[in-house]
C-alpha cells in the first residue's frame, strides 16, 4: 500500500487544478484518471469542447502556472456580450448588453478549449515531484481505517491517503462508494456543440438568444469562427445532429437572427444531455467533491467549470491553515462545504430559473421578460454589479 497525504480521483480540468494547488505545497498527492485525453494539440483543430472562463478562473491557473502553458495564440478573449429574447430583434434596446469597458476591464473572459486547459494543467503537474498520475486507472472501492481511507484501483493497486478528493465528474464513482446520494432532474433538453464560420466578425463578442425550446449561443473563437452550444429539446437536436450542411447552417443563422450574418460553414457535431444534479453532502471524514462531481449545472451561464475552479481555490484555502495530518477531519471539510455549497445553489437556482422563465411561453410572462431586460439595461448599478459576479465564476 502506498501513502500519500491527497489521492484525487479524476484529472479533469478540475481534479487537475486540484492536485496542482496542493503539489505546489510540497504534498505528497497520488492522481487517479481512467482516461487521459489523446490527440495532438498541433493538430490545426478546435475541439468541440470548449469553455468560457472566467476572471477569477485565470487567476487561479496563472496561480498554479498553467495558464502560462496555454499557447497565447489559442486563448480568444471576450469583452462584451449580447443576450435577448426570441421576441425582440438582435438590433433592440431591449437587448442586455454587457461590456467589459462599463467596469474598466479589458475582457469579460476567455473562450478557451478544455483540452488545451487540461494540458496546461498536466504539465504542472508532471513538473512537480511529488506528484505521481496513476492511469488508466480507476477507483474500484474505498475503505476507511485509522483516519485515512485506503483506496483501491481497477489494476489491483492500493493507495493510501489522510484525504480522497472526489473530481471524478457527474457520474461520480467517488461519489456513489461513499454513499453520497444527489438531488436534481434532466432538463429534457440536450447540447448541440459545433463551430460555425459566419460572413460577419464576432469582434470578441458572446451572444445568446433566448428561444422557447432552450438558449443558442455563438462564442468567439480564436481562429474567427465561433462556437454554437444550442440547448433545445432531445428530439430537435437529434433533427440538428441529422441536418445536411447547409440546412443546418440554415437554422443556425435563423435561431441567432443572423446576428453574424450568413452561416456559410459549420464543423462536424456532437450532442451533450443537460441536467441538474447536487450532491446532498460534498464532505464525509476524510473525502471531499469538487467540480462536476458534487455540482452539474446547466451550460447557458458558462458556469459549469468556473464553479469548479471556485471549488479547488476554497478547498486550498481551508487545507492550508491546518497541518497536513488533519487534512481529513470533517470540521475542516464542512467549512469548505458551508462556502462552496451556498455558492453552488445560488448559481443553479438562478441558472435553472433563467433557463425556466425563458422557456416559459405565455404573452404575460414574455411581457414581464422584455420589461424585465429591458429595465436591467437602464439600471447600470445592477448591470455592473452581475458582470462583476460573472467574472467572479460563482466565489
Ligand atoms: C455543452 C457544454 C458546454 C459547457 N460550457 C461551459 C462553459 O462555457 N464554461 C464553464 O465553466 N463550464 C461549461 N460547461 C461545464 C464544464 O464542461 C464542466 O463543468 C467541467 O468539464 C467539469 O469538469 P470536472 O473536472 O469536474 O469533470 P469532468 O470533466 O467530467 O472530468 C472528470 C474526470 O474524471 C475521470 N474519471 C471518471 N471516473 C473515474 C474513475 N472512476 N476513476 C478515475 N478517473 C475517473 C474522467 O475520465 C475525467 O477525466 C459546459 C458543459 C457542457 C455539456
């Protein structure tokens, strides 16, 4: 049995963070990850999978040095953003408009592609000496003795820890050997992602409109294009995934309002089931669940991984003003978990009534939404203020 004083499942983007946060003080961390990502980052591709981060986000991988990693070139900033309903043109004052030069910043975030993020982080951690990444490997059981927890993989192997970080993702086994149950519901809605070129610049802006059936946003990519993450109902993105080219293209024009113009290209599809899912506790003595493993969230914020990274920051800050032996106590963890869960609901519940009261199709509640939109634009103190929250990313 090898010990070490972290074990963290999952060396997603999160997991990844995590280990780097605490191999950076010199502990002793074991990794755990089941499927490292393959491919070659020069391959001239944008992956499909991409994520708007926020402020708060670059700080903490400049922290940890990755984002010192990510070629410059491929990082595609965003200083404003555009967001309207189905029922008012894309050229209205009753549009929200956010920019970041109302509140003196030269961006809002950053359109980055996940695994180039992931990389980033694995060469940290790959730099640091004391921490070792087991895979492919995954987490088989999980036993509790003597204030640690022994931890035992697919290939036999058993690892030994004062502390199990759970980032292994919505489909948590961390989270399911602890006996953690979850709490939430399908949106009945799925995620249709592609990158589309449009005749007209997106001059870093992000915009989403609000359509009946869920959100459809086009982010700026690097490369020009931008990317599409279209959430609408399982039988329409199927229809979507289906689409020759150019009907598709087609649609997409049509969803946005051709904000960009004519959609005269798109890349190949793919399609990502939407839910809601908490974890009902994030701590037991001696494991904790970061990221998508205690929280899923709907995608139309750009919040999922930017929680995440709120995550592994609070759970750094708890862990460092104890020594390292009491690094599993459960009055350490429940501090983490006080923080992080408030945090975490407020951003889903005010996520899942966004997403609600769009989808809602009566005239009175599209009334109440234009002169609800149309309100916040002329109150710039409460503008200003939700753009500062949004570059926070849920801390
Ligand atoms: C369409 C779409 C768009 C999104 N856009 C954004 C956005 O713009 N901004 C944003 O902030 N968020 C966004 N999100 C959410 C974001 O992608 C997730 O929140 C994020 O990927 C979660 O990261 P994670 O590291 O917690 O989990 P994951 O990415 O799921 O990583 C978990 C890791 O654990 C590994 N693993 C799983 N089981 C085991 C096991 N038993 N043993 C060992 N390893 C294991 C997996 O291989 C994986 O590497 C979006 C989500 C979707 C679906």
């Amino acid at each position: 049995m090898s010990d070490y004083d972290i074990v963290v499942v999952g060396a997603g983007m999160v997991g990844s963070a995590a280990a780097a946060v605490f191999g950076q003080r010199g502990l002793r961390v074991a990794v755990v990850e089941a499927r490292m990502p393959q491919g070659d980052l020069n391959d001239g591709k944008i992956d499909l999978r991409v994520s708007a981060i926020s402020r708060a986000s670059q700080e903490l991988l400049q922290q940890v040095g990755a984002w010192q990693n990510i070629d410059s070139k491929t990082i595609s900033p965003y200083g404003e953003m555009r967001v309207w309903d189905a029922d008012v043109p894309p050229e209205s004052a009753d549009v929200v408009h956010f920019d970041a030069a109302d509140i003196g910043e030269p961006e809002l975030g950053f359109i980055i592609e996940n695994r180039r993020i992931q990389d980033a982080l694995h060469r940290c951690l790959n730099a640091l000496p004391s921490v070792v990444l087991f895979t492919p490997c995954s987490v088989e059981d999980l036993t509790r003795c003597d204030d640690a927890i022994a931890v035992r993989l697919d290939d036999g192997r058993k690892l030994k820890a004062r502390l199990v970080i759970g980032a292994d993702g919505a489909r948590s086994r961390t989270r399911e050997l602890a006996a953690i149950a979850t709490r939430g519901w399908s949106y009945e809605q799925k995620a249709v992602v592609t990158h589309v070129t449009t005749s007209n610049s997106h001059r870093e802006t992000a915009y989403q409109r609000f359509l009946t059936d869920g959100p459809i946003a086009l982010l700026p990519l690097y490369d020009g294009r931008s990317s599409v993450v279209w959430s609408t109902t399982p039988g329409h993105a199927d229809e979507l995934l289906a689409l020759e080219q150019e009907s598709f293209c087609r649609r997409v024009e049509e969803a946005t309002d051709a904000v960009l113009g004519r959609v005269t290209h798109s890349d190949r599809r793919a399609a990502f089931p939407l839910q809601l899912l908490h974890a009902v506790d994030y701590v037991r003595p001696n494991l904790v669940l970061i990221g998508d493993a205690a929280h899923a969230v709907h995608p139309l914020a750009g919040q999922g991984v930017n929680l995440g990274f709120a995550d592994v920051r609070k759970l750094g800050d708890v862990c460092r003003e104890v020594d390292t032996l009491e690094l599993g106590d459960l009055s350490v963890l429940r501090r983490y978990e006080r923080e992080r869960k408030s945090e975490n609901l407020l951003m889903m519940g005010s996520v899942d009534a966004l997403n609600r009261l769009f989808r809602a199709d009566t005239p009175l509640v599209g009334r109440a939404r234009q002169v609800g939109m149309s309100l916040f634009n002329r109150i710039p103190p409460l503008k200003h203020a939700i753009i500062r929250r949004a570059m926070k990313g849920g801390q």
